[in-house]
C-alpha cells in the first residue's frame, strides 16, 4: 500500500507542506532552515508504514503495517533507495520476549515502536516515519485517472473477515484505485509476501510514470487534500520543504529498490520470513551506510 510513498508519497507530503510554508502560523521554530540544512549532508532515513484494513468490527482497534518500506535518501548524491520489509519477517521487538513477525510492532506500540523495532534490527537510525492509511491509496490512484500495468497472472482471493475480494484477470490493462488495491495486495501465490513485494516494486514504477505526467499538475489541490486526510508522519514543514527540494531533483534513475534478504520457514506452526543476516548487513552497508565516516562506522559495527 505504502507502494505511492517512496518517490511519489514523499513529494506529495512535502508539497502540501510548502503549500502552507508561507503562512507564519505553521512555522516550528524548534528546527530552523539552517539546522535542517545541516541535517541534510548525511542520508535521511524514512520509515514508510502502509496500514491494513484493522478490525472492521471493531474499528478503534490498533492496526498492523501492511506494507513497511525503509527510504534512504542521498542529498549529495540525489539517490533513492527503498528497502522492502516483508510483513512476516522474524524479528525481535524492543520491549517484547522473544521472535515475533515486524507488522506487529505497529500493533503494539504504532509508528514510535515500529521505527525502534527497524533501528534495532538494522542497525541504523531511522529519521522520520511516515504512516499512509489505506484509503490514501485508492484515492491516489483514482486521482491520478488509474494507472497501467501488466498483471502477470489471474488473481483470485477472497477473505470476508478482512474485507478483501480480489479478482484480476490476467494481461495488461487500466487499473482504478479498486482494482489497483487489490493488485498490490494480492499474495496468495507460492511466493505469497514475497511476491506482494515485487508487485509492489512493480507498481511503483507505473504510478511514478502516470504522476510525472505534464497534466498531473491540474490534479495536486486533490492530491494534497488526499494527502492531508489520510497520511500522518513526524516531519514539521520545513523538513517537508527541505525533502521536496531534494526527491524533485531525483533523476528517473536515480531509485534503487531491494527486499530483505532471506527464506520462508514455519517456526511453531506460524509461517515466517526468515532475514538472512550475513546477506541483510551487505545491503545495509550498500544501501544505507556509504556516504559519511559516520555511517561507515556504524557499518562495522555491524559486523
């Protein structure tokens, strides 16, 4: 779900922010433009939470992440890359005993224990979070006039308790928010979250080519109230600005994307993502820990 933020979220995110820039009423002093300039040398990581439908009898219930994506963006370099967390990965979360799958930090304690959780299992800080409800997805999508993209297989899935009635034919086609849900949903295949994750990375790159379009400038007063509504994160304005300057300058190829190593495995009859932890610290240090002293240092920790 999360899949409209890497590039495109984050954009959208800051440019409602520089929409109100102007008005001295939103201004946080607490970070002035110099300390984010400062700031902005080094990689700024972002965690990118994507929220299930949650409880529908019970919508007041804590929800999980549906989809978690670590962004690491290079000012100096102006470079992207996306790490994908599948939701069933094994991991330990700061405060609870033992293993437990990640999209049950978000559960337990929201976006502050699901950044801790990523800090603490990858080893890197983790600057600001960004928490997208489901809803913002669709309507991105519908905003934008849908978006193309090659199904590669019929999708067939239906589970009442999650809400959740996906059916795709297979082919190329025009997808509307609906049906484009349920294409970056769908992972009831061998390859299950695995396969979720690689639609997602897919869809990424058709969203991107649709919102890049010269007549999407008439439809961003829809997209920022969309954005307003449904996205929330830590960022105060300035930050936003700052990170609008800086994805804008993005080149188309400039986005790299990865998914965390490792393998299937069920671990006292519960199906699992297993991080592959030699593999995992190689990623780390080519997708988050390359461009200062700093974060070379943190690299060896890691060892």
């Amino acid at each position: 779900m999360v899949v409209t933020v890497p590039r495109i979220g984050i954009l959208l995110t800051a440019n409602t922010a520089s929409s109100h820039a102007s008005s001295p009423d939103t201004v946080d002093s607490s970070n002035t433009p110099e300390q984010v300039s400062s700031a902005t040398n080094k990689n700024i990581n972002i965690l990118l939470l994507g929220l299930d439908d949650g409880d529908f009898d019970n919508p007041n219930s804590p929800r999980r992440s549906d989809t978690m994506i670590v962004a690491s963006i290079n000012p100096q370099d102006k470079t992207i890359n996306l790490l994908s967390i599948p939701r069933d990965s094994r991991v330990s979360i700061p405060g609870y005993q033992g293993y437990d799958k990640i999209t049950h930090a978000f559960f337990y304690g929201g976006p502050n224990l699901a950044v801790r959780t990523v800090e603490s299992f990858l080893n890197i800080p983790i600057d600001h979070y960004i928490v997208i409800d489901w809803q913002a997805f669709i309507k991105v999508v519908d905003v934008l006039g849908g978006v193309n993209i090659n199904v590669e297989r019929a999708m067939n899935y239906d589970d009442p308790y999650e809400n959740l009635s996906i059916h795709l034919s297979k082919g190329y086609q025009h997808l509307d928010g609906q049906n484009a849900g349920e294409y970056v949903r769908f992972r009831h295949d061998e390859l299950g979250d695995i396969g979720r994750v690689q639609r997602q990375e897919n869809f990424i790159t058709a969203l991107e080519s649709q919102l890049l379009q010269t007549g999407t400038i008439f439809k961003l007063p829809s997209l920022i109230t969309t954005i307003n509504r449904y996205v929330h994160t830590d960022m105060n304005i300035y930050t936003m600005v700052q990170l609008a300057e800086i994805v804008k300058d993005v080149p188309s190829d400039g986005m790299h994307t990865d998914m965390l190593p490792g393998d299937f495995a069920t671990i006292d009859d519960l199906s699992y993502w297993v991080p592959n932890m030699a593999q995992t610290r190689r990623v780390v240090r080519s997708m988050f820990t390359g461009s200062t002293e700093q974060q070379s240092s943190q690299a060896k920790i890691m060892e």
